[in-house]
C-alpha cells in the first residue's frame, strides 16, 4: 500500500475521532450541574448509549478507527525514520514548522496511554472485565457510569492527570483537524483558512470542555 | 566579516564522515555564500594547510538560483536562513561577524551522500521518469492558442512548475518526504487541460516510485513549504493528495493484449 | 584544403527546407533500432535531440555533467522565446522574424538556416504547450506575447521570467519518457574529455565519470554535440560555472572546423561586478528593457555627487537625465540590439558618466512605468527578476533604479556546420549553442531558445537520417578498436600532466587572468593593437599554467580541481583563437566592434566587401596558426544594409 493511501485512512479514521469526541464531550458536561435534572440527563444518555443497537454497530467502527488510525501512524512512523537513518547536528528550525505537527506521532502516543487508562476505568468495567473505580459514591452496576465518574473526578491525582492528557490530546487535535482535510486533499484558497479556524476553535474548546469536569471537582 | 565554519567532510560515499572547524576571515558582506566557500577552497590549496589538499566539495553551478544545484544544509535551513532563496543567492551580509556556521549535506536514505556537501539526488529523476511528464511525441501536435487555458490556471500551473528540484523540502522534512516535490510536478499538470489524460495513471506512479526510492511520507508539518527556495505551497500537495484519491477511487489499469494493426 | 560546402537546398527561400525533405533519405523503423546515437549536453538543443531521437526509434546515449539533465544551463534563460504566430496581429511573420533575425545578425549569418528557424518557431510553441509548458495567458486562456530588442513586434512567448527553466523542463519530461521507455540511457556526471574519429568518421567519445574519476569509451555511429557556449573563457560571465568549451574544442582539435570565435555577445543589462571574489556575473532579463528606461545623468557634478553617495538616482530632476538610447536610437529606443545597448552603456561610461561605485554602471529605471502601470503590474511582470536584484545588490528596485552593466553572455561562434548541422568531421554534428548556424555576428534576445529547440526537435531528426541512411549496414562499434584505446590513452596522459605540475597557483587564480585580459582587449571594443598584446599575453599565460597550475589530488574520486583546470587548459587555447579571429576580421559587426572601424557617431562600420564570411577556423596542430577557411555568404533574397535602429 503507498503512503499516501495508508495516510487517507489514517485521515478518515481520524476525522471520525473527531467526530465522535463532540458527543463524547456532549454527553460527559451532564455530569457538571449545568442543568436542574443534569444527572437523569447524563444517566439517560448512557443508558441509550450502552444499549442501541445502533451504538452497538458504530461501537465496532470506534474500534476499527482506533486501529486503522493507530496502525497506519504508526506504521509511516516507522517508515519516516528509516527514511532518514543519520539525522542532522543542527536541529530544523523551518519557520511554519509547526510543532503540533511535528510532535504529532509523540502526543499521539499519550492519547493512547490515556485511552487504555479510561478503558479500565469505564468500557472493560461495562464489560465486566474489571472492577469498578472505588471512592464515596457506591457504583450501583457496572453501567452506572455517572458515579463511576463522579469517584474518579474525586480524586485530585486523576484530576491533574486527566488535565494533562486533555491538554496533550488538545495537540493531537490542532494537528488533526486541518491535517485530515489536508489530507484528502481538500484544500481551498477560501475554505482552507476557516478549516484551520475551526480547528484552532476545536482544539481549544473540546480540551476546554472536558477540563472544565475536573476543574469543577478540584475546586469545589 | 570572520567566520567559524563547521562541515561535514566524507571522503566518499562509504567512509565514515565527521565535522571538521575551518577559520575564514576578511570577507566582505557582498560576497555570496558560495563565494566564501569558493575562498576558503582556495586557501586550502593555496596555504596548503592540510595535507593532503583536499577542497571542500559541494555541487553548485548556475549561482543565480534557478539550476537547484546546489544543496547546503545551513545552520538547521536548507540553503541557509533566508527564506525563498537558494544558497547561491545568499550573501554574507545574512549573517552576523563572527558567527558559527554549520554546514551539513541533505540528509535522507533516498540521497546518498557522494562526498563532503554532495549527495546523489538521482532518485528525483527516476520519480520523474515515472510520469513527471506529458507524453507527447514530437510533430503532430495541434495549434498553440487551441488549446485554452485560463490565467488563473496557467498561473497557478506555473507557481508549481517552478520548482528547480534542489531536494530542500525532502532536507527540511523531518521525515525525509518528497510529497512537495512530486506534488508540484502532478500539479503542475493537473491543473493544465494538455494534462489529464494520463493524470490518473501518473500519480499513481509517480507516488509509488517516491515511495520505493526510500523517501519518508508526509505528516503536514509544512516544512517543505517554508523552505522552499521557490516558495511552492503546500496546497500542491492537497491537490496531489485529491488527485490520487480520485484516481484510486476511479481507476485501475488492465492489461490489454493486441489491438493495434 | 578542404572544400565548405554548406548544403544549401535548392529553391526559393521558402521552398528550400520543405523541398530538402522531400528529397532527403529516410531509415525505415526497423533499421532505427539498428542505430546508436550519442548526445553529449542536456541543454534544450541536447535534450529535445535525444528525445525526439529516441521517439523515433534509435538507440540514443545521453551524457551531461550536472547530476540531473534537468540542471543544464538553458535553464537560466529568463525573458521568452520568440516564434512568428503573429498571435497579437500586429504584422509578424515568418518573413519578419527571419529578416529581424539576419538584420539582429549584422548579415553574418546565412539566409537559409535563419529562414528555417523562422519557419519551424511555431512549431516549437506548438510542442511545448502539448508538454504542459505553463506560458503566460490572457483572462481568455489563450497565449499572451511580450516584445524583446531588435523587433517592432510582440513575439516573444513568456514564462514568468523562467522562459528557460520551463522549456528545458518540457525537454526533459520528453527525455525522461524516452529514458522510461528504454530508448534513451542517460549519463549524468560524465565530462566528455575527447572525440573518437575512425577513418575519418566520428564514432565516440571519451568520457569522464565525475564522480569515480574513471575514463570510459562509448561508440555510436553519429555523435550530436550540444554542450553549449564558450563565454567562460572571460571567466565572469552570466554562464554557470559547469559550462565549458572543452568538449567542442577537442571536436576542434579533432579536425572539426571551428567558426566565428570573435562573435562573443556581451549582454547590456547584467549586474555590475562588486569585488574581486566574485564567481559569476547575473544576468537581469532583457525584458525589462520593455518597461525600463535607461540613463545616466548628463553633468558630470551629478555623476560625482552620486558615486560619493551624496545624491540618490531620483535625486536627480528629469531634465538631467540622459537617456542615452532614446536620445541615439529614437526608432527603437531603450529595445535597441544587445551589442548597440551594450556598446552605447560603455561609450557612456567611457565618457566619464557611469554610475556605481566604480563608475561602471547605468541605471536601468522602472519609475516611470511603476506611475503609468503601477506597481501590482511591474511585480507581476518582473517581480522574480526584482527580487533577485534585491537579494544580490541589498538595494529595493521598486524605489530605487537598477544598476547595470554589459557582461559576457552568449558565443554566436562555435563549431561550423553546414545546412544539416553536421561539422567538417563526418558523423559529427553540433546543436544549440555550441554550433555557430543561425546568429550571425549577434543573436538577438529570446532567439537562443528557439534555435536550441528547433535544432533538436525539428531539423536533427530529419538531418541526422539523411546521415544515417548512407550507414545502413554498418554494424555496432566496439570500443575496443585502437582509435578508441589511443583516445583515452591521450586523455589521460593530459589529465595526469596536469597533476604533476604540482605549482604554486590555483586554476581560478590562473583563470582570472584570463579573464581579464579577455576582458580588456578582447571584450566589447577590440583595436589591432590589444588584439595583438591579447595573444601575446594568452600565449604567456597558457606557459604559465602548464608549469605553475597546481592541482590536488589525484585521477580517481571526486576532483573538481582537475576537471577545472582541464576545461582552462582548453580555453587558454580557444582564447588565443578568439584574439586571433578578431584581429583578422577588420570590421566592425555586430557584436564585433573594432575601433578603427567606426562612423563619427560610433556606429558600426560593415566591411562587406572583404568580410562577408564566415571565417572557419582549422586546427593545425600544437603551436602552429590555425588554417583560415573562408564561408562566403550570399545574399539572395535580402538586402544588405547597414543596420538603423534611428529610424
């Protein structure tokens, strides 16, 4: 397969990341007291979430898109260090060079990290893989995902940690966004600029939205 | 001005390289970058310093930035820190008195390095001959104006055609990609009516050659595009992209037996 | 003594190509395969030869020195390439375009070649927009033309200001597909060192393989040499570095005549030198004379007030300006020939008015365009050229005007050849600018593209078969043959001399030298006596070299010191043929002028009487005068007349 194909399914699984993270982040602000009955809101959304079938099919696809986007990266990875066995003394210091860009196959690697540890905390506990995360609030079953959260956000170690990983997976993301149009090849003298907008708008706020849930239980 | 130079010195394509610190003084903020090279060559075979004398080698010819000879790495930006430019068009006076420069050959596995500053840039012929080209034999072709193009077409052809094929954006990408080069010769013909009848079968290709020939993919860090001597976009490299979705999506080549009397 | 004979077709002059193909010999497909053609240089005239050699079935071996075909010196060319399309309606023809050619000349070159070239320039327009040639465009899509010196109309095609860069890319995509296809083997870093003649018919060449330093022989029953001008010789000229005269100067040595040396053109509008360690002069594109306007200021107080840096050029009032072509040439103005611009620029300097810190510069000034035009318009149209300026003078051209100076830039002399570009040797023939064909005594600008291609697309594949008919039969050349064994055997007895003198001078030190007294007295205005003094100088000189140059290294690996001092080996010998050619042509043309030969208001003074030839030059052996051969050209179908650029 050339690169540049292995670099279209990389974009594809990607942008479908993206995607998903916006009803990811959608779902996860009811755990914060936005609205009066936030809890029965965030309680029904899991609820449909683990049970649609619908959920059940795209579930398989999340996971397909992980691994294509996985594997192909870190295949061209692979691929792009061997295409420069003997590096420079003086490191590149091109001006566009963008460090999201350049960091993205290293941030990358730390979304994977924080993946496995919300795995554990949440899909194989659903699962019945592991043992629910333990804290103040008693985990009812292995979907009441609300007090699970709730336990975790209730520790400030996790807290700080989750923080961190948001911040680095907001990298990952300015890079994303326009890297995955760019990589299709939709780039427009017009639109290109407002794609790049949006992710810079994207990369802020998602990260923002999903700190702003440990933020809340650090301060309060 | 005086300067410090650090370059790389690799007696040929086997040995084992290093860098070796070379003084050079009194030149004159006029002079290209080339031309303190040219006089730190002379003084190595005029003082006789070191023995054997031994010039510096570097490739370098037409010295007004159009021929893509010649290839420094120059303290961390192919061709040195002006932008838009080749080395040959860089004077002196971009530099501060008494400054350390450190020169290094390109470096990728696709560019094996010949001697010293040299390297072997053949693999940007062999993509080229993959279809880099429009395959019209000689005679025959129709009338010049009936084939129309428009301005803005014509014009953005030629942003991509001017690429002089130097290697700076496979020096400058940290994955050692020639995605800018290759997307501005598929571009450039892309963009051109005379071009599309072999579009499909040509990027198809000319990508698989790139890869073969050891180059690195692209990661969109956009290097290529700040180092280019010819300030050729990125947007080249969108457009190779889509062309080779297309393709892939649309075409597929079969073999076919006989048919022509 | 060897005969001249041009092979002129018979007809009128429009009949005469189409009715030589007619009547020429062909080669059937089958007995192309049969064939082995060398080409040496990648240049346009080199690569569209082998190209359009290749798609038409001969085996074709392609040699340059550069690492890529792509990087050889046709690439520099800026402004445009012309071809009689008459696109703008504004009365071209092919007529025209021959008429302002042989005019542009100073009728030194042949009707019949210069007509042909008029005649096959639109197919060459043709050929490159089927190659995706990205020419300038109107909003309407179809081709736009600018206007070059020496002609009243517009027909110079354009490409930004890599007119030259993109055709050769066309040339090379045609090579490279030939290369695919497997008719074409190329050889890049390989320095063609010698000619391989068996009785009496070129069949090789010796070859240098840059890189590993070893001597190869390849055989082949035609060789096309392409391998470009001699300008280097001055040693700053607008050529690249790589370019060199030591591929056609051993034609030379090997019985090709040689003509027209003295026909070196020296283009108006380069950058002026600023120091003794400069490598190259820079050529800014003759273009900009469309737009720009030429001057000096007309008191002397102003020169020194601008020279102490005490004004600036728009310090000076419009009515103090000189514009000296204008004011000479009214008709034509600042798009005046390259040898009238040039010679004009240093009768003002000469005069005390140049501008600069050496007082040998004019000002090429855009203000008046940039007022009428705007800016937008002169960038668009210039901005690369601008900004090259900028890069190498630190000087902005938008506010203040260029600077510029005559430089050495394009050798209409080179190996003679007759109407099928094959030389004196047989088998041998000579494309581009390396063959002396179409120029006369000065090329005007946007032509030296045109001829390349044409030689390479349009005329070798016809003549070259008309060649190659008589040699059906003729088996494949083996290398090994005693005439191949002693080429190299000479080569690289020379190339070793050369590493034993072990002197005390570098080969650019020596070269400088040259340079410079090729500068002072065999440059833009030539008299008896420099002449003389040049040759007597050269001949010390060459002394020098062969028992001062020193050399480092060794023959094998990588050894750029070698190769030069090979290529200033030659030239010492080429310039002491230029000297000698232009001291015997008691004349001022073209780009010729002799001092002595001069009207009271400094034009130039034709002899046609005496010199209306085309003076071949043959080589006698080591130390002996080279043997003069005179090409008489007859003047059919147009009238010889002094050339008016006033009226």
């Amino acid at each position: 397969m050339t690169s540049l194909s292995k670099k279209v399914f990389v974009s594809l699984a990607g942008l479908f990341l993206i995607t998903f993270l916006l009803l990811h982040l959608s779902i996860n602000l009811f755990i914060l007291p936005i609205t009066p009955n936030h809890e029965e809101t965030f309680r029904q959304a899991v609820h449909f979430m683990t049970t649609s079938p619908l959920i059940k099919v795209m579930e398989v696809v999340l996971f397909a898109a992980f691994i294509i986007h996985i594997f192909f990266a870190v295949t061209l990875q692979i691929e792009n260090w061997i295409a420069r066995p003997r590096g420079y003394k003086v490191w590149q210091k091109s001006r566009t060079d963008s460090p999201f860009s350049k960091l993205a196959i290293y941030t990358g690697i730390f979304v994977l990290i924080f993946l496995i540890i919300h795995f554990m905390n949440f899909y194989f506990v659903k699962q019945g893989w592991v043992s629910p995360p333990e804290g103040a609030y008693e985990v009812a079953d292995k979907h009441d995902f609300y007090n699970m959260a709730l336990n975790l956000f209730n520790n400030p170690v996790y807290c700080v940690l989750y923080i961190v990983l948001i911040i680095v997976l907001g990298f990952h993301l300015h890079h994303a966004f326009q890297a995955g149009f760019q990589s299709l090849g939709l780039n427009h003298p017009i639109y290109t600029p407002i794609i790049k907008i949006l992710g810079w708008i994207y990369s802020i706020l998602v990260p923002l939205g999903f700190i702003s849930i440990p933020l809340y239980f650090l301060i309060s | 001005m005086n300067f410090t130079l650090k370059i790389w010195r690799q007696e040929n394509s086997k040995a084992k390289g290093r860098f070796k610190t070379y003084k050079i003084e009194n030149i004159s903020p006029d002079c290209s970058f080339l031309e303190m090279l040219d006089i730190l060559n002379e003084k190595l075979i005029h003082d006789k310093i070191e023995l054997p004398v031994d010039p510096v080698a570097f490739d370098h010819d037409c010295r007004e930035g159009i021929c893509g000879m010649c290839s420094l790495y120059i303290n961390g930006h192919p061709h040195g820190p002006e932008q838009g430019t080749t080395v040959c068009q860089v004077h002196m006076r971009k530099f501060q008195d008494g400054d350390t420069i450190v020169i290094e050959p390109w470096r990728a596995k696709a560019f094996p390095i010949i001697k010293d500053l040299m390297v072997d840039r053949s693999a940007f012929d062999k993509i080229i001959q993959e279809g880099g080209y429009i395959s019209a034999s000689t005679g025959g072709v129709p009338d010049a104006n009936s084939i129309l193009v428009s301005k803005e077409y014509a014009d953005m052809a030629m942003d991509a055609a001017a690429c002089i094929g130097c290697g700076a954006c496979v020096a400058a990408c940290k994955n050692a990609s020639a995605m800018l080069f290759v997307a501005a010769k598929v571009s450039q013909f892309a963009l051109l009516p005379q071009g599309h009848p072999e579009a499909k079968r040509r990027v198809q290709a000319m990508v698989s050659k790139m890869d073969e020939l050891g180059f690195g993919s692209c990661t969109n860090t956009y290097a290529c595009e700040a180092e280019c001597p010819k300030n050729i976009s990125v947007e080249h490299i969108a457009r190779m992209n889509r062309e080779f979705l297309k393709s892939k999506l649309t075409h597929a080549e079969k073999k076919r037996i006989g048919g022509f009397g | 003594m060897t005969q001249l004979n041009a092979k002129i077709p018979q007809g009128s002059l429009q009949e005469k190509w189409t009715n030589y193909k007619a009547n020429q010999k062909l080669v059937n497909p089958a007995n192309k395969r049969k064939f082995e053609i060398i080409v040496v240089g990648t240049g346009l005239a080199g690569a569209s030869a082998a190209s359009a050699l290749g798609e038409l079935g001969f085996n074709v071996k392609v040699f340059c020195i550069q690492d890529s075909p792509r990087r050889a010196h046709s690439i520099s060319a800026q402004g445009g390439i012309n071809a009689a399309k008459n696109y703008p309606n504004d009365g071209d023809s092919i007529w025209r375009l021959f008429y302002d050619t042989i005019k542009g000349g100073d009728f030194r070159s042949r009707e019949a070649n210069v007509y042909r070239l008029a005649e096959v320039s639109n197919n060459i327009i043709d050929q490159c927009v089927a190659q995706g040639v990205p020419f300038a465009r109107d909003y309407a899509g179809y081709l736009d033309n600018r206007s070059f010196g020496g002609a009243q109309v517009s027909r110079t095609f354009y490409a930004r200001g890599q007119t030259g860069q993109q055709l050769l890319l066309g040339a090379y995509g045609a090579l490279s597909k030939e290369i695919k296809r497997g008719s074409v083997k190329m050889y890049t870093r390989h320095e063609m060192l010698d000619l391989v003649i068996v009785d009496g018919i070129a069949r090789g060449i010796i070859t240098r393989d840059t890189i590993t330093g070893k001597i190869e022989r390849f055989a082949a029953h035609a060789v096309i040499i392409a391998t470009g001008g001699y300008g280097n010789v001055y040693f700053l000229s607008t050529n690249a570095l790589n370019c060199n005269a030591s591929a056609i100067w051993n034609c030379y040595k090997k019985g090709a005549f040689f003509a027209n040396p003295a026909f070196v053109q020296i283009h108006p509008t380069c950058i002026p030198v600023h120091g003794d360690y400069q490598s190259k002069l820079t050529l800014m594109s003759e273009s900009l004379r469309n737009d720009g306007r030429i001057w000096v200021p007309k008191k002397k107080e102003d020169v020194e007030a601008i020279r102490s840096k005490k004004l600036r050029a728009v310090d000076i009032p419009e009515n103090d300006r000189d514009y000296f072509l204008e004011r000479r040439y009214p008709a034509f103005g600042n798009l005046v020939p390259r040898d009238v611009a040039s010679r004009a620029a240093k009768e003002r300097c000469d005069a005390g008015y140049g501008i600069g810190p050496t007082g040998l510069a004019v000002y090429l000034d855009f203000s008046e365009s940039i007022r009428r035009l705007g800016r937008d318009v002169i960038e668009s149209r210039y901005g690369n050229l601008f900004q090259m300026y900028e890069k190498i003078v630190d000087e902005n051209p938008y506010e203040n005007p260029m600077m510029i100076f005559p430089a050495v830039h394009y050798t209409m002399g080179g190996l003679w050849v007759d109407y099928e570009l094959q030389s004196t040797v047989p088998g041998l023939f000579v494309a581009g600018e390396a063959n002396f064909s179409d120029h006369g005594a000065n090329r005007l600008g946007a032509s030296a593209l045109m001829q390349g291609l044409a030689d390479g697309y349009f005329i070798l594949p016809y003549t070259l078969q008309n060649y190659l008919a008589d040699q059906i039969g003729v088996q494949k050349f083996e290398t090994d043959l005693p005439e191949f064994e002693l080429a190299e055997k000479e080569t690289i007895e020379k190339l070793q001399r050369l590493l034993a003198i072990q002197g005390k001078y570098s080969v650019a030190t020596l070269h400088k030298k040259l340079g410079k007294i090729m500068w002072e007295n065999v440059g833009m205005a030539r008299d008896e006596a420099r002449l003389k003094q040049a040759i007597e100088a050269i001949r010390s000189l060459k002394q020098e070299f062969w028992k001062e140059v020193y050399v480092p290294g060794s023959l094998t690996g990588v050894n750029d010191e070698l190769l030069k001092a090979n290529r200033l080996a030659d030239y010492l010998e080429l310039a002491e043929l230029i000297a000698h050619d232009a001291l015997l042509r008691n004349e001022s043309c073209g780009c010729h002028f002799r001092v002595e030969y001069q009207s009271e208001d400094g034009e130039a003074l034709r002899n046609d009487e005496e010199y209306k030839y085309v003076s071949c030059w043959e080589y006698q052996g080591e130390g002996v005068e080279p043997q003069l051969h005179k090409e008489p050209l007859e003047y059919e179908f147009v009238e010889l007349k002094s050339r008016n650029y006033k009226v």
